[in-house]
C-alpha cells in the first residue's frame, strides 16, 4: 500500500491511507494516514451499515482535505459500536505491531482528545 501511495504521490495525485495501525504506516512513510479504532477486517465499519460507512469514508475525505504535511495522521472520531469481548472474531491479544508501538498510539489518542475538547 506505501508503495502504491508514494507512486501516486509522484504522480501529483494526494493519497490518504485508513488503517488501525497509524504509527507502522506513518514510520513506513505514507503520505497521511487516518487512524481509526476499529476491529482489523472492519476498517470502514460493520457489514451492512452503509450510512456509517459513508461517515467514516467522508471523514477520511475531509482529513485528506486538512493535510498540510506529508507524514500526518490523523485519528477518526469513531468508536466501534460492540464492547471488544462482545466481538467473537476479534484476536484475544493485541497485535504485534500495535504491542510494539502502544505506547505511542496512546500519545496520540490523548492528544486527539485535547484537540477535540479545545
């Protein structure tokens, strides 16, 4: 996916990447990321729900419209709707690459937040 970001970026086409892992995309250099707390194979949200999909894919839209940097992330406002315990098909234990970089995701879900709040 960074591969095919940095082509169209040299090309002259602005890309945006949506993941649940924003520092690995950020450290492997797309151009902007939108980071969103999402169950992985549920990136735009729950099977069916065409209006909140619609939501996320928009927000990813205007983050993409906001960038003024290349190497920005972005952290959607949404929160999946099912409590993680509730979810069968989630993983147990979190991914290797979010352990790996948790201590920095939680930076800036904090940051996030203060944003929104001011």
């Amino acid at each position: 996916m960074g591969l095919v970001a940095r082509y169209l970026e040299g090309q002259g086409f602005s890309t945006i990447c949506l993941t649940m892992t924003p520092e690995f995309h950020r450290q492997i250099g797309m151009p902007r990321v939108a980071a969103i707390e999402y169950p992985f194979g549920r990136t735009v949200g729950q099977v069916h729900d065409v209006h909140g999909q619609r939501e996320v894919l928009l927000e990813m839209i205007a983050c993409l419209e906001k960038a003024k940097n290349p190497g920005e992330v972005f952290h959607l406002p949404f929160t999946w709707p099912e409590a993680p315990k509730e979810t069968k098909w989630q993983p147990s234990e979190i991914s290797p690459i979010l352990k790996l970089f948790q201590g920095e995701i939680k930076k800036m879900r904090e940051q996030a937040r203060k944003s929104r709040s001011d």
